[in-house]
C-alpha cells in the first residue's frame, strides 16, 4: 500500500481481518443486530420473543469462541458477538421478570 498513512492504520488496513476483505465487513454489519436489540429495550418486556433473545444469545456465544479459534483472531467479531450476547442477556433476564399475569415467560397467559 503506497499512500501517505500513518504506520497503525496500514498495518489494520494490510491485516488478514482487515477493511479489504470480508472478515472485517461481515461482524461490522453484525452490528446493527446489536443496535437493534437495544432498541427493543423500550419495548415492554411481555412483548420481546424469547425464542428471538435465545437464538441471539446461542449466536453470540458461539461466534465469540470461534473467533478466538480461526486464524487471524477477529477481534472486531469477538466484540460484536460479545454485545450481542450480553443484549441479549440482559433482554433474557428483562423476560424473566415478567409476572404469570403478563404472560410470564413464554408469553402464555
């Protein structure tokens, strides 16, 4: 690469996992499944699906140990699977307060 970058940025932009390929645009994009779920924070927590939290949190458990597997580790995988898990958790524990009367939580009321 021959344009005027500082060293840290050729380096991130020249890595395995960088920029020019798909390892770094695929979990960039995974993002937005993160943004999402937090936007569902205002939601009340009779509404939010069980089955989606759990698929999330299963994904976002799997792909963290993965990416610390795979050569080059992904660290840009690691941390967006990491928020999701932990959106995730969190929405989990917010569907476990719900009351029976509510739906409790599997929604059956």
């Amino acid at each position: 690469m021959k344009m005027p970058l500082p060293e840290p940025v050729k380096a991130m932009c020249m890595h395995a996992a960088g920029p020019f390929t798909i390892f770094f645009w695929a979990p960039t994009f995974k993002w937005f499944i993160t943004f999402s779920n937090l936007k569902d924070l205002e939601r009340p927590a009779e509404n939010v699906s069980p089955y989606q939290q759990i698929a999330i949190f299963a994904t976002g458990v799997i792909w963290m140990r993965y990416s610390t597997q795979i050569t080059p580790v992904n660290y840009n995988l690691l941390i967006v699977n990491f928020f999701m898990a932990a959106s995730a958790g969190y929405m989990i524990y917010r569907k476990m307060q719900v009351p029976a009367e509510k739906g409790g939580f599997w929604g059956k009321k």
